[in-house]
C-alpha cells in the first residue's frame, strides 16, 4: 500500500477518534448542566468533576472555567465550602475576564471557611468591579412588560451602509438581504412607462456574521470603534444563479425619507430599479416589487409589486396606482404562474407580507376601508387551496395612526412599526404576542436604543431576540441598517417550572399546594397549586430570592430555595420538588420483652388491652395474630380481663392487631424469635385510643407570653406526630392553656396562637390540618393554685403553661 495512503489513513483515524471525544465532551457537559439546573447537586459534581480529570486536555479555556466556576457552585450548595473555596479560587485567579458573580460567591465562601480578611479583599474586589459596570440604559417610552430595568443591547453600525438608502434587512440563508438604491421623486408613477436608476434593489451579502462594522454602539450610549473584520462586497440578488429561499425573506422594501404618504401607497416612492440587478426577470417589472415572503421549501413567493400584471397598469378612481399582494410558484429556477391575491382592490393599498412559520397565515398592511387609521395590520388563513377574507387585528394593536412592516418571528411573535402610539418619536418598533395566530394578546414598546426619535423599522429577529436587524434614519436623515446584539435578560421575570413529585416512586403529585416567598419587602406571599401532572409555572422577578414551601395531605412539608440573581439569559428555568410520604409507625415488640413464668413447652405471646387514663382492661376486642412467615392469621375476642394469648413460632416475625369499633386500631410487630433457644413468653400489652382520651406524652410548655414552641416542645411533639401516623382515622383536638399572669383576655388569644402552632408544626410533617382543632384555654383550667394574686415559684406557673391532645373523633 502506498505510503501516502496508510498515513491519510492513519489521520483521518485520529480525526474521527477526536470527533467522538469531543461530541462525548459536550455531551457530559450537557448533561452536567441539566444536573446542576435540576438541584440535583450530587450528581452533578461527579459530572463535572468527571469532566476535569478525563477530559481536561479537550476543554477550552473557557468551557474549563465554566466547568471549575459550576462545580464550585455545586460544592457551595451541598455545604463543602472548602472544596467550593478550592474550585472558585481556581477560576477566579486563573479567568482574565473578572465575572462579578463568581468573585462575590469566592467572597462568600470564604467568610464562610472563617478567612474573613480575604473574604474582605474579595468584597472590595467586587464592589470596585461593579461600580466600573455601566448602568443599564433606561427606556423613556412606556413598557407594558413587568420589566422594571431596561434590556441592554448592543447597536452595531454597518459598513455597508452608504450615502443612499439600505434598509428592510432580511434573513436569506446564512446571508442577509436588504433593499438599497438612491432617494428619488416623491411620486409613484401611475403612467407605465416607468424604468430608469431611481428604482430599489434588492442587495445580498452571503455571511452575514462576515458583515464588516463601521462602529459599535454600546448598551450605556458610548460609542467605540469596531473591531477589524473581513466582509465579501455586496452583490446584488439575481445576479447569481438561483438558490433557494427561506420563509420570511424580504420582509420590508419601502423607505420613509419623506414621511407616510398613505395615498402613494404604503409609503412607496418612485425609485427606478436597474433592470441589468433584477431578482427575477419574470417577477420584476417596471415598478416596484417587494417586500416578498417564501414558503420554507422556497417553491413559492407571496411579493409587493404595484398593480400592474400581463403588461397593464391600473389605477384607482383617484386616478393612483396602487399596491397589491402576487404570488409565484418556482420551476426549474423561474417563477411562473403570477396570480393576485384575491383581497386585492384597486382603490385600496396591500403589502408588506409576512407569512407564520406554518404557512397557514399571512399579514399585511393594508389601507383598506373599515380599518382604525391610516394603515392597518391584517391576517389571512390559507383554507382549502386559497386565501381567507382578511381579518383587521383589532385595536389592540391597531391604531388611528399607520402600523406597517409586520414581522413573524420563529416563535410566532410579531413585530411591527407604528406612528400611532406612545413612543420615542416617528415610526417606532413594537412587540406582540399572538394567540391561535389572530387575537392581539400584548403589546410592548421596544427598548432604547432599539428605538430612538427617528423612523426605526423593518425589525427582523431570531425567535429569542438574541440578535438581529433593523431600519433606522436616525444617524444622518438616511435610511441605514443597524445589527443588534442582546446582553441581558429578555424579560424582567424568570419563567420556572416546577415538577412535584413523590420521592419514593417518582410519580408525579397533584394538588400540591406551594408558598412562594420573596426575599425584601413589598412582595407579598404566592400560592399556587400543581395540576394533574405535577406541574406548574411561574413568572419570577429578576435579581431577588425565593423560597418554596411544598404541603400535601400525608406527605412531609418540603422547603427549596431558588434565585434569580445574575441570571441574563432567557431559557426557563425548572425546579424539581420531591415530597416524601411519611412511614407509618409500628411498634416493635423485641425478645427483650419475653418473660419467664415457670416451664414452658412452647413460646407464646401475651398481654392485656387497655384504654383510657385508667389503663382499664378491655372486653370484645379482636386480636389478630398473623404469622410473616406462612401469612397464616389467627384470632382471639378478649374477655372482661381484656387478656389475650397465642402460641408462636421460633424464627418468624409476627403482627399483631387489636381492634374494636369506636377505638383506634393498634398494629405492632413482634420480632422474631431466635431458633434453637429454650421456649419464652413475650409480654405485649397494648393500649387503645377512644373518644375523650388524652393521648399521652410529657406536657408541651412555653416562655413567658410567648406562643413559638421551644426546642423541647418539638421532640415531643414528634411522639404526637407518630401516634397520628399509626392511627390515620384519629382526630384531635389540641388545647393550649395559659398561666393566670396577665390579662384575661390576651391570655386566651396567646393561647390560641400557641394551640396554632403546635397545629402547624404537625400539618409540616406531613398530618392533614383537618384531623386536628385548636382551641385556646386561656387561663380557666389551671392545674394548681396559682390564680390571680397568689404568689406562685416560676415552675408553679410554667406548669400551667401546657398543651393537651385529646381525641375528639376515630372514624
């Protein structure tokens, strides 16, 4: 084999392994993000420490700080400050570019490991960092967002603009084209003879990330010189040969260097095209044709052109030659089968097309009658091989002004540009949003620098505003185009999702109630409830913190924190919430428990039911013996000594269940024997709870005049929690009682706060609120004599200061 070949060979082996390292990178990458954006912290950190020591020669020296500043983060958040310490102390002494969050978390960690002065370096550090940030820029005109900051962008003046006119940029392919050409008369030609250098043309760049920039304009308002980049010269569409468009080319062709003449038609001023850089000698005429839409296959093209088809011109009784909307199909590289659409008029202007990513609407701007101004937006659906009757958008975003240059975005936003409302001055760029493609939901004025006082239109964007186009006279009375770069949050509030699930089996949980806190004052408190799926969603306010506190009846209250603090882009957030059901208690009844009573020819295990504060014995209840080792059960009724006894078994567990109506069931488990040992009785007495009883724990007691409960209160309180867990039926009633100190009636109030309390500690570990009742004692059922001016030790009055739990109702 030739030498030349093994080594070909031999590369593009390498080649390929290095493609598998490298997508294998990303996607342990991906997959430790989601990690991370999940809270599911432990995992993460394995990824991403993965990450570091496998793959640390593949990663860039940002994805490497990316990946030290986040594992760091998970560190912080599981509470191994020392590791997160190591890990932020890496990326902010090796990063270059200073990230303000990361030096104020690496400040936090520290004070947190105890290295107060250099966590007060780093504080400085911060402060100082961000005093040098500029101020975000504030929009003057009205937002109808919930957005209190303006969103930063970054204007970028191209060099192709020129002394004429460029404007109504448009997506093609990895391009852009736009419309340029020289300022001409005021007046559209109505007499077909047309033609001559005055006409617009569509111009194409093919990289439009190449397009050289002639100055930055920053988010703060200063302007800075551009960076050196390398552009192809513009060429003119047509001039190549024919490739295929995409949907919602060619949004906006007409310019407004002389203001909205509504008489000539959408703004449209004569402008001879040269005919040598036509787009298409089968669509181009003497007049003007475009803006255009494409369908994504790029087979067909719904385009502006004066009325003027089959060689003829025609004008309105005004004797005006107005606007009308074509549409095209393409065969083998030439556009055939020019028809009108059938909402064209004569007497009446339409134009500036844009279709909806599905190809199943069409807007425009029309000046047709019944509208609300000059021009109008309007919608048509495309319904059994043929255009619908327009339908006016209304007046919410319709004005008694001229709404033009409609844009549909990816996401199915729509952008236009009004002299009809309240803005910064002459056309303005707004945002709506749609629903079912028709009905006008919102409107939103665009931020500075987005608009100015000047004409700003034909905006064209991705799905998420990231980056995109638009129209401006702004700079010297001439029509130029301008990119735009986002470095902020789209929206003033973070969009979360929130899945509550049940920890045990994953399975989604319904009807969980959620209380949201914001951090700071004047945000008042949220509920919301998960929906049949376990989800539900919420719009958050930037740069604050929260809390989610998670309640379902029979689960154990669970509490998350969240933050929306540094957070500039705009993908949602989604916040996982498991909820764990609580573990019915059983009581274990051990070999510690058996007894020797004389010579025994087999074990045995026996007891007494008793109920009430009297521990009497029970008559007719039913004990259940169940042996866990063949399932096999058997019964006794006790008798007026409320005695029981079974044999058993050495070597299997047993369960054992006393019952009656109107009492508690009682289940406790008897563990196992060891075999081989001589026979034992076990000794299992079991009390049995009934209407009226008081269950039985230590008292609850308080301070003085205070209704929060003490750290003592709480471990006995978890006895109170465990008895309504092994009786899920039972019902209480929770009565709290005050000393005699004090007034009367602000006793019985206190001691109604205190009842409240006791009653929320025990909804928090998972007891539905209503099993239980509050009621405040005051100071009327004292349990000495310590009333009203007898002189009382402080013990003698803490005893009064008590919780009761009695049984109110055994279902």
């Amino acid at each position: 084999m030739n030498r030349n070949w093994i080594v070909w060979i031999l590369g593009g082996l390498l080649w390929l392994s290095s493609l598998g390292v490298w997508a294998q990178t990303d996607s342990l990458l991906q997959q430790a993000n989601r990690l991370l954006n999940y809270k599911a912290y432990g995992r993460a950190i394995e990824a991403y420490t993965e990450l570091l020591n496998d793959y640390e020669p593949k990663l860039t020296s940002k994805q490497k700080a990316t990946v030290q500043s986040r594992l760091a983060f998970a560190y912080q958040q599981v509470g191994d400050n020392q590791k997160a310490e190591r890990y932020y102390r890496e990326v902010v002494d090796s990063n270059t570019d200073e990230n303000l969050q990361q030096i104020l978390q690496f400040a936090q960690t520290l004070a947190s490991n105890g290295k107060f002065k250099e966590a007060q370096k780093q504080y400085e550090r911060y402060l100082l960092l961000k005093e040098k940030q500029p101020e975000r820029a504030v929009a003057t005109g009205p937002s109808l967002g919930v957005r209190k900051d303006a969103v930063r962008y970054r204007l970028e003046y191209l060099a192709l603009n020129s002394q004429g006119e460029e404007f109504s940029p448009a997506f093609y392919q990895d391009g852009l084209v736009y419309v340029a050409g020289k300022k001409g008369g005021s007046a559209i030609e109505t007499t077909g003879s047309g033609g001559g250098s005055g006409y617009l043309d569509l111009f194409y760049v093919p990289n439009r990330n190449n397009l050289k920039i002639g100055s930055i304009i920053n988010a703060d308002g200063s302007t800075s010189k551009a960076p050196s980049t390398h552009a192809k010269s513009p060429y003119t569409v047509g001039q190549d040969s024919y490739s295929r468009p995409t949907a919602n080319d060619s949004r906006t062709v007409p310019n407004f260097y002389e203001g909205i003449n509504i008489s000539e038609g959408l703004g449209y001023v004569e402008q001879p095209i040269d005919p040598s850089k036509r787009f298409s000698k089968t669509l181009n005429t003497k007049y003007h044709e475009g803006p255009a839409t494409f369908s994504r296959d790029g087979l067909r093209i719904i385009f502006t052109r004066n009325n003027y088809n089959n060689g003829r011109a025609s004008k309105s009784s005004a004797g005006v030659n107005k606007l009308k909307l074509y549409t095209a199909v393409q065969q083998n590289g030439s556009w055939m089968n020019i028809e009108e659409l059938p909402f064209n008029s004569d007497e009446y202007s339409v134009g500036h097309p844009t279709l909806s990513r599905d190809e199943q609407f069409l807007y425009f701007a029309s000046d047709m009658p019944g509208g609300f101004g000059g021009t109008d937006l309007y919608v048509s659906q495309y319904q059994n091989g043929r255009w619908s009757r327009p339908v006016n958008l209304g007046g919410v975003i319709n004005t008694k002004g001229n709404e033009l240059f409609p844009f549909v975005d990816d996401a199915g936003n729509l952008y236009f540009s009004s002299d009809g409302r309240k803005g910064l001055g002459a056309l303005d760029i707004f945002f709506s949003t749609l629903s079912n493609n028709v009905t006008v939901k919102t409107v939103e004025h665009l931020d500075a620098p987005i608009n100015s006082d000047q004409d700003d239109f034909g905006f064209i964007a991705d799905g998420n505003r990231r980056g995109g186009y638009f129209s401006s006279n702004r700079r010297s009375g001439n029509d130029d185009i301008y990119r735009f770069v986002r470095e902020s949050s789209l929206f003033g509030c973070r969009d979360l999702t929130i899945r509550l699930y049940n920890t045990n089996t994953e399975q989604p949980l319904d009807s969980v109630t959620v209380l949201i806190k914001s951090k700071g004052e004047g945000h008042p408190d949220r509920t919301l409830v998960s929906d049949a799926n376990g989800f539900m969603r919420i719009c958050l306010e930037g740069d604050n913190a929260f809390t989610f506190q998670a309640s379902r009846d029979g689960y154990i209250n669970s509490t998350v924190g969240f933050t929306t603090a540094a957070l500039t882009d705009d993908q949602p957030s989604r916040l996982e919430i498991g909820l764990i059901m609580p573990t019915v208690v059983i009581d274990t009844i051990r070999a510690e428990s058996t007894i020797s009573r004389g010579p025994l020819t087999q074990s045995r295990v026996q007891g007494v039911i008793m109920g009430g504060r009297e521990r009497k014995p029970i008559e007719g209840v039913t004990v259940r013996l169940r042996n866990e080792c063949d399932r096999t059960i058997r019964e006794y009724v006790t008798r007026a000594d409320g005695r029981y006894t079974f044999n058993v078994v050495e070597g299997c567990d047993y369960t054992l269940v006393a019952s009656k109506p109107a009492f508690g069931t009682n289940t406790n488990r008897i563990k196992r024997l060891p075999k081989k040992t001589k026979p034992k009785e076990v000794s299992a007495d079991l009390r049995m709870l009934s209407v009226g009883d008081v269950v039985t724990i230590d008292n609850i007691y308080y301070d003085l005049d205070r209704s929060s409960l003490r750290a003592d209160a709480a471990r006995e309180l978890d006895k109170v929690v465990a008895t309504m867990r092994k009786y899920p039926s039972l019902i209480i009633e929770i009565r709290s009682h005050t000393d005699s100190r004090g007034d009367a009636e602000r006793n019985k109030t206190l001691s109604l706060q205190r009842a409240n309390a006791v009653a929320t500690y025990l909804v928090s570990k998972g007891i539905n609120r209503r099993r239980m009742s509050t009621l405040g004692m005051g100071e009327s059922q004292l349990v000495n004599n310590c009333t009203d001016g007898v002189i009382c030790t402080d013990a003698e009055h803490q005893r009064n200061r008590r919780t009761e739990f009695r049984v109110v109702e055994i279902k």
